[in-house]
C-alpha cells in the first residue's frame, strides 16, 4: 500500500548503504582540521557551511536536493 502511494506522489529514496565502501571521512563527514580527520581536503557545497571531501566535487553542487543523516547506532 504504502509503495503505490508513493509512486502516485512521485516520491523516490536512494539509500547508499556503505558496507564496506568509502568510510565517512572520505565521503559525506571530512572532518577539516581535526585530528581525527581523513586524509582529503573538506570542499564547500551548494548548502551553506555544509561541507563534504573533496572527491565528490559533483556531489558538492547538488547537496540542495540531499538529505544526510549523520548519526550512529
């Protein structure tokens, strides 16, 4: 039910689940200046003070259309 009512809303989810991808200091939580921070550079992205690495410049102009959870169980 609930899967034909959000195609009727036309709403879509991409969920990356990064098991054993990139870890999170090299993708979406740099951590600049840190010392527990990863080994590439913070850039700025479309969203003011939102910041993501440096190896996903595109992904940096698109972050206006992005939800990112950050939070850990």
């Amino acid at each position: 039910a609930l899967a034909s009512e959000m195609r009727r809303g036309q709403k879509r989810v991409i969920l990356l689940w990064l098991a054993g991808g990139a870890s999170q200091l090299e993708t979406f939580d740099p951590k600049p200046g840190a010392p527990t921070g990863g080994p590439f550079r913070a850039i700025q992205t479309d969203v003011p003070g939102l910041q993501i690495s440096e190896l996903m410049p595109k992904m940096a102009t698109r972050m206006k259309d992005v939800c990112v959870v950050r939070g850990l169980n």
